[in-house]
C-alpha cells in the first residue's frame, strides 16, 4: 500500500511540469494567420511557431518573440525584424534589422 501511495504522490508532483511545458511551447494561433495572410504581426507571440519556407518578405514582425520559430527556407526579405527575440532564443534583432537580424548589444 504505501508502495502506491509514493507512485500516486510523485504522479501529482511531477503533472504540473508537464502541463508548463506544454504551454509553454505554443504559439499564438491568430497571430500566426495574421502574419500569413497579412504579414502583419508586430509584437505577436510566435514562439515555436511552423514558420519553415514561409513567404514573409515585407512582413511587419517588430518585437515579434520568434524564439524557437522554425525559419528553416522562410523569405525574410525585407521583413521588419526590430526588436524581435530571435529564433535562437538568446538574440534580440536591433533596430533597423530588416530582412535580417542584427543582435542588439546588451546593456551590461
């Protein structure tokens, strides 16, 4: 009985990590088919989002959080990418990263 009792307690222990986790990992379902069909999408939470061989030349995604977005084959050019945290989650894009990110420098 008390065998049963550390599984059943350690199964509530740990459900509140996984239930972080998974919503932690997703994306902003209308921001997402904002910037697909209008390629607006300035300060929109893409985080994770599947971003791979997407058409976002031109695109508005100014303080977007792109962390752990997949970009892989996506057409950023021209596409406003200040003040975005980057897909590599450590990067913030510069003012005036267009089509490209430019890492801001980091306030010590």
């Amino acid at each position: 009985m008390k065998r049963h009792k550390r599984v059943f307690v350690l199964y509530l222990i740990t459900i509140p990590f996984f239930a972080v986790s998974v919503t932690s990992y997703a994306f902003d379902q209308a921001s997402l088919d904002s910037l697909l069909s209008g390629r607006q999408c300035p300060r929109c939470d893409l985080n994770y989002a599947p971003l791979s061989n997407a058409n976002l030349s031109a695109a508005d995604l100014s303080g977007a959080n792109l962390t752990a977005a997949n970009l892989s084959g996506a057409d950023l050019s021209g596409a406003n990418l200040s003040g975005a945290a980057w897909s590599d989650g450590t990067t913030r894009c510069a003012d005036g990263s267009i089509g490209v990110c430019l890492a801001a420098e980091k306030a010590d």
